[in-house]
C-alpha cells in the first residue's frame, strides 16, 4: 500500500468555457479545476504533498525542506502542508527579494516556514542541499520535497488524478453527446504533473493527447525527463512500465524570455479568461500554458469539432506579487 494522506478537495470540478471557445472561435474547451484542491488557495502541488508528505511521515522526519522561485506555488502549499501536519519547514527561495513580503511569499511566513534566500538561482542546488544536510546535523530528521514535487512519489497524484478525470468524463453528460475528449493541456516545468498524466493515461486507458506547454525547459530536455519520471513512478505502484520519449507531447515554442517574464502573450491570456469566463491564471504558469494554447487554436493545431480540457493548475496568488500586478494591467 502506497502511504498517502488525503487532505485535497477532491475530485475538481469541470466547467465549460462557452464564452472563450466562442471568443476565439476554436474547439469546444473546458477547464479542470486544480486550483480548487482547498490547500492555501489550491493547486496542484496539492495532489503531490498528499503522497510526499505520508512519505516523510513515513520516514520519521520531522522538517520538510524545498526550494523555488520567491514567488513559488510549489513552496506556498509546501509551507502549508507543514503547518497543517506540524512539520518545521525550510525553503530555498531564488531571486529578488521584494521590499515587502507579498503574494506566496507573504503566505510562507504566515505558515511559519523559515526563509534562506538565494539571489542567484546557479548557487540554488548547493545551498538546498547545504540545509539539507545542517538541518540533518542538527537533528532536525529532514524530508527533501522535491522541486515542483516533481520525484516519482510526487508524480502518482497525478496518475491518480487521471483516474479521478476518467470516471468524471464518464459522467459528463454533455461530453458524451459528441464523443471524446481529445486533449488535456496544461503548464509543464519540474515534470511532476506531466510524468504523472503520462503515467495515468496508460493505467486507466485515456485515448486522448497530453500536451505539456512548457513554461522554461526545453522539449528534448522535457520528453527525456518526464518518460524517465514517468518510468520510475510506475515502479511505485509494483511493476515498472517503461516509457519512451517519443511517448510524451511537449511545446516549448511559448517559454518567451524565460521563467517567470511575463509577455504580452501571458497577458493576454490572463485577460481573455478573465473577461469571458471570469476565471482568473496566474502570469508565471497557467498564463504561459494558456497562451501556448490560444496561439494553437488560432494556427488551427486542434480541430473545431475536438474538445479540448485546460487542466488548471493553480497559481493566482503570484497575481497579488508587485512585480506582476503592476504589469497586469
């Protein structure tokens, strides 16, 4: 039996978007909604801490230790999770740090985690792994979460999700007038996610494609990362099946100027979901995979008569962090 608690709001609505699919005069489009999942605002790190933190339970620790961006989802719900199970925690966070504590970085220090800031994100791995081990030293019985919660521990709540996804379509009366769902599109980075729906499509049979749009990283280094993860989680579950690359969909045509930029492109996104569906992105992930998105439907890539599900992942309250609020508008 694999450890996991269960802490997330679970299963996440479906909804249709009538009023964006209209808008860009595209395929039918709904939306998952992951970041409905309760933890701190939700998202989908959520579904990863359920099985990440039952293993550091497991492991006797006592303090969970991650690291990321300043302004970091992944951190956020990390530091909530060990507020809610009474862990210590430590993030390595990388970047500017603002004047002001806002946003995620606001709610880290509401739930208590102390911060090690890193200004230059090429001393991030050595200083993580430094806490880690002075942290062990001081026998503080550390548990490493993963960047994103992207290890194969991580990836099965995402596997799992796949089989919360399927029994939903199942039941979505509407979908079944017109057939299938042919793609599932969401933000891709540390992998986790993507390895995890890559995993869960070929347990519980989706016939559909799932299309990774990359926030940072390169597809050749995407497809090569996520079948290894992909790999290596179904291990978990006692018998490893083994994926190929070219088993996995990936599209780094959107990573703009890099992690965390916001462009036009983000922007735009942001405004169209807002305005015709009053559903609100983040400018960093969900902006980003849904730029790469609208830009697809406009050039075409998915037919008019397909269904498209936008699996959001999360992530607003990086819309409250100064330096993309003042850029938002």
């Amino acid at each position: 039996m694999i450890p996991r608690l269960h802490f997330a709001h679970l299963p996440t609505p479906i909804e249709e978007l009538p009023r964006l699919s209209e808008a860009l005069g595209g395929p039918r489009l709904l939306v998952k909604r992951d970041d409905q999942t309760g933890l701190a605002f939700g998202g989908n790190k959520t579904r990863k801490l359920e099985f990440l933190v039952a293993e550091a339970m497991e492991q006797g620790a006592r303090t969970l230790i991650s690291g990321g961006a300043i302004q970091s989802n992944h951190c956020r719900q990390t530091a909530a999770a060990a507020a809610r199970f009474g862990f210590e925690c430590i993030l390595v966070l990388t970047g500017e740090m603002p004047p002001k504590p806002s946003a995620n970085l606001l709610l880290d220090e509401l739930f208590g985690a102390k911060i090690v800031h890193v200004p230059d994100r090429k001393d991030r791995d050595r200083i993580l792994r430094e806490t880690f081990e002075r942290a062990a030293a001081e026998g503080k019985k550390p548990y490493l979460v993963p960047y994103g919660g992207s290890s194969p521990t991580g990836a099965l709540g995402y596997a799992f999700a796949m089989e919360e996804l399927m029994k939903q379509i199942k039941d979505f009366r509407s979908l079944r007038d017109f057939g299938s769902l042919d793609y599932i599109v969401f933000g891709t980075s540390s992998g986790g996610t993507h390895a995890g729906l890559v995993l869960g499509q070929r347990l519980f049979g989706f016939k559909g494609r799932v299309l990774g749009i990359s926030i940072d990283e390169s597809e050749e280094w995407l497809k090569s990362h996520v079948s290894r993860l992909a790999s290596e989680a179904s291990e978990k579950l006692g018998e490893r099946i083994e994926f190929t690359p070219a088993e996995v969909l990936a599209n780094a045509d959107y990573c703009g100027a890099g992690y965390g930029v916001l462009t036009d492109a983000e922007r735009e996104a942001v405004k169209l979901f807002a305005k015709y569906e009053g559903l609100l992105l983040d400018p960093v992930y969900t902006g980003r995979a849904a730029a790469g998105m609208i830009d697809l439907i406009r050039k075409g890539y998915f037919r008019k008569g397909e269904t498209v599900l936008f699996w959001h992942t999360g992530g607003q309250p990086a819309l409250f962090a100064e330096k993309y609020a003042n850029k938002m508008i």
